[in-house]
C-alpha cells in the first residue's frame, strides 16, 4: 500500500511538471507561434489602457524579449523558489509558490487565490455533500423500482437538471426565493463563515442547491445504470440464495461495486470546482475563484487568469490522487501491487 501510494505521488508529481508546461505553452508559446508580439504579450500584464511606455517597459521587466525556454525556466522557478519583480524604481518579491504577479492589483496573484479559496471551499464542499447523497440515494431508489412511477419521475428530473445551465436555474431560484418571496438572501450576499455563520449558512443555500441540482442529476442516472448492471451479476444472486438480507446484498455487495466509478467522477467534479466554480459564483455574485478568473479576464490582467489554471490543475491532480487511493477502500476487488 505504501509503495503505491509513493508510486502515485510521483506520478502526480509528474503531471504537474507537465500540467505546467502545458499551461506555458498556451499563455506563451502558442500566442508567439501565432505572432503575437512581446508588446502585445507585455498589455495583458498591465491593463488595457496602459501607455505605450508602460507596455515597453513591462516587456524589459517581465523579460518577454527573450527566448522562451528561458522564459518557461524563470516561471518554473518562481513557482519553486518565488522571484523578484520590478515596479517603477523599487524591486517587489514574489515569495514561492510564486503563480505571478498582478500590475492590475500590485500584488502577488498566490496570496489573492487564497483570499479567494475559503468562498469556493465553502460553495464545493456544500454543494458536493447535496449532490453525491441525494443522487446516489436517489439513483438507488429508481434501480431498485425500475419501471415504475417513482423511477419514471425521478429520471425526468434527472434530465431536467442535466439539460438545464446552472445559470438559468440559478437566476429563476433568485428570482423566485429571494426577490419575490424573501425567503434566502439574494445575490452578492455571501458572508465568510468566521464573521457570521448564519448569514454564512444562508447565503450558501440557494448556491448549493443551484450547483448540486445539476450534479445530483448526473450521479442518479450514472448511480442507476451501475445499479442495474451490478443486480444482475451472479455474485449477487448467490448472495440472495445464501439468504442475506436484501439491504445487505443492496448496500454492501450492489452498491459498493457501483460506486467505483462514481467515486472517480466524484474526485475530479470536485477537484474542478475547488479551481473554481465560475458560472455559480459569478450567478450569485460570490466572491471566489470563479468569480476572481471572470473579473480578470474582463480586467485583462493574464497573471491571474494563469494563476488559477495552475490553481485548478493542481487541485484535479490532487483529487485523481486521493480517488486512486480510495479504490481499494470502495472496491475489493482492486489489489494494489
């Protein structure tokens, strides 16, 4: 077990280095490769209505006149060790893990994300516990009365919330529970929790819903499908002929197999919402790091946007990590050599 575990962590190590590269590419290599010029790559550091001499001067600055293998070299190591960046006559340092720096804000972009990180933590966590217990209980539910009334409306509500954007559900439960019956604080209300954890709570409520309708949805048909492949396995008719208990033979042989690939796509939904939630936060107006990468690219301000790439891939690394972790905790039948 501890073995795979290094072996995992290497690899994860690994995917970031090219997660990293990648990222590079598409902020600088591909840009160049189309001919964007070093002035045209130094105005998304320095806002859209900066001088042609400040546009100058952030390319001697941020050393975008020079080759790009020495340009991915001084990002790799401002990740590792942080660097230094020059603002007018004075030198400001980007302590590690340096992701850049913002000349729209004059600061550091890794302290922002982690200003911004409880607001999305707080909206992911919610929202995931909503959705994996009501889509899996509720999938169960449908495969267990398979063809009846309960499982006929329960897919129907399923495929409405598959087919229906976050957004436009997320305007409708505003309009509806907050401007018109006052019943949930409306948009832009969001309070962290260590100022008031009720207004926290109920700030979040009509968020959490929105978000977790639409996975909640997601995981009840995946949950069903799995449910009624599993239920025809022999290993489960001989539990049945052994004279278990049906919720034993549902819970511990049935489900447990079903949730395997439940549990991957549960570690990446999760993993990508923690990189931000953009189209919830920004609905709702909470500030998170969904919220912060939309006000960036409306502001131009790339170091952000390339922060919270970063920020988002290390996260998803990160849950397909712990997920090939769990496999053998959810599953029997994986063996770790």
């Amino acid at each position: 077990m501890v073995a795979f575990i290094v072996r995992r962590v290497i690899a994860a190590v690994l995917m970031l280095v090219i997660v990293s590269v990648a990222t590079f590419a598409i902020f600088f290599l591909i840009p160049r490769a189309l001919g964007q010029t070093p002035e045209g790559m130094a105005s998304r550091y320095v806002g859209r209505d900066a001088t042609p001499e400040a546009i100058q001067g952030a390319v001697k600055r941020l050393h975008l006149d020079e080759p790009l293998v020495v340009q991915y070299g001084r990002f790799a190591k401002g990740i590792v060790a942080g660097q230094e960046y020059s603002i007018g006559p004075r030198m400001v340092q980007c302590p590690a893990p340096c992701f850049g720096y913002s000349f729209n804000n004059n600061q550091p972009v890794w302290p922002t994300l982690l200003d911004r990180l409880p607001a999305t933590l707080s909206l992911a966590i919610g929202a995931a516990i909503i959705w994996l217990v009501a889509g899996v209980s509720i999938g169960v539910i449908s495969a267990l009365r398979r063809g009846t009334l309960t499982d006929r409306l329960a897919m129907t509500v399923a495929l409405a919330g598959v087919s229906l954007p976050i957004y436009f559900t997320g305007l409708v439960s505003l309009a509806l529970f907050a401007y018109t019956l006052g019943i949930f604080p409306g948009g832009g209300s969001y309070t962290p929790f260590t100022e008031d954890p009720v207004m926290w709570f109920q700030a979040l409520v009509l968020p959490w819903v929105t978000l977790a309708f639409l996975y909640a949805a997601l995981y009840a048909r995946l949950t069903r499908a799995g449910m009624l492949e599993t239920m025809g396995e022999d290993y489960i008719r001989t539990a049945r002929a052994k004279g278990l208990k049906e919720r034993t033979v549902v819970s511990k042989h049935a489900l447990r197999a079903t949730l395997t690939p439940i549990l991957t796509i549960f570690g990446l939904d999760v993993g990508l919402l923690l990189g931000g939630a953009v189209l919830t936060e920004s609905t709702f107006s909470i500030p998170g790091i969904g919220k912060l990468v939309i006000d960036a690219i409306r502001g131009n301000d790339l170091p952000v946007v390339l922060g919270v790439t970063l920020f988002a891939a290390f996260f998803i690394v990160l849950a397909n990590l712990v997920v090939d972790v769990l496999y053998a905790v959810v599953d029997p039948r994986v063996r770790l050599s």
